[in-house]
C-alpha cells in the first residue's frame, strides 16, 4: 500500500505513496481535499491553510501554510498546479526548509473512489536536513493517517456537513 524510495528518477530526495478505498463518489472525495483551509482537519501537521490568491481549489490559488516538520515550525507558500476535478489535484509548497511536489490521483473503484496520495520531498535545507531519516520512517505513516482521516471525514455526515 505504501511505497517509500530514498532518491527517485525525477531527483526527488524522498518519495511516498500510498492509497484507500473511500465508500463515496469521488466528487465527494474531491470537494474535501480541494479545499485547502480545511486541510488542517485531515493533516495534524499542518497547522492553518490560508489562501492569499487565486480562486479556491483552482490551478493557481495560492495558500500561506503553517506545518511541522518534527518539533520544526515552517510556513510553506502552497501553489495548485492542477485541479482537474474530480481525478486529480497537484500542488507544490516551498518553505526556507523543505520544497515538495505532492498531490492526489482520484479514481472510480466499485461504489467508491480509490484515493492515491502522493509526496516527492524535493529539497530538504538548514534543520530539516537533520529530519530526513526520521521522515523516511514518519512520513508514509502520516500519509496513511491522512487518508484515513479523509475517508472519515468524507463517509461520515459530520464530514459531509461542514464541507
């Protein structure tokens, strides 16, 4: 399910990927994890997610992010580079510690969607090059509580209601 490598053909530094069933259609899916500002419901590591550009969920919106990387505090800028709903959702988030090219692949499985989460950390500077190992070991473990909670959030009413 979960698939880590250290250094991928693209130059990424760390890749994970990992994937779920979801029992709900994949608009449904869509419309939760294109909402940045509600990412913080679904990712504990980051902390707010605010847009300061572009339309919400749209290629181009822009987001001023607080996350963690450890006990490390970082404001990312996140950038959408694809929304092309409901399938796929790309974006890239720079920080002065960590670059990283992420997104989601959303298909049709069954009565549901099959969700693929995806991370290639492209970059790692100043303290957070001293998280690397212990990213390799926590990051398909968040990525996989991420999802989780995605699914939570998206079959449950209260998910559905405070969309």
């Amino acid at each position: 399910m979960d698939a880590v490598r250290q250094r991928d053909d693209a130059g990424a530094v760390l890749t994970i990927r990992n994937d779920i069933l979801i029992n709900r259609d994949t608009q449904a899916v869509y419309d939760l994890i294109v909402r940045r500002e509600r990412t913080p419901s679904w990712n504990r590591l980051i902390r707010s997610s605010k847009r300061i550009d572009g339309e919400d969920g749209h290629a181009g919106a822009r987001y001023q992010e607080l996350g963690l990387i450890g006990p490390i505090k970082v404001r990312y800028t996140t950038t959408v580079l694809e929304a092309v709903g409901p399938s796929k959702f790309v974006a890239y988030s720079d920080s002065p510690n960590v670059t990283l090219h992420w997104g989601f692949d959303l298909r049709p499985e069954g009565a549901g969607t099959r969700l693929c989460l995806w991370s290639n950390v492209l970059a790692l500077r100043g303290p957070a090059l001293l998280m690397r190992p212990l990213m390799a070991v926590m990051m398909p473990r968040g990525s996989a509580a991420n999802l989780e909670r995605i699914r939570t959030l998206v079959e449950t009413r209260e998910g559905i209601r405070s969309q």
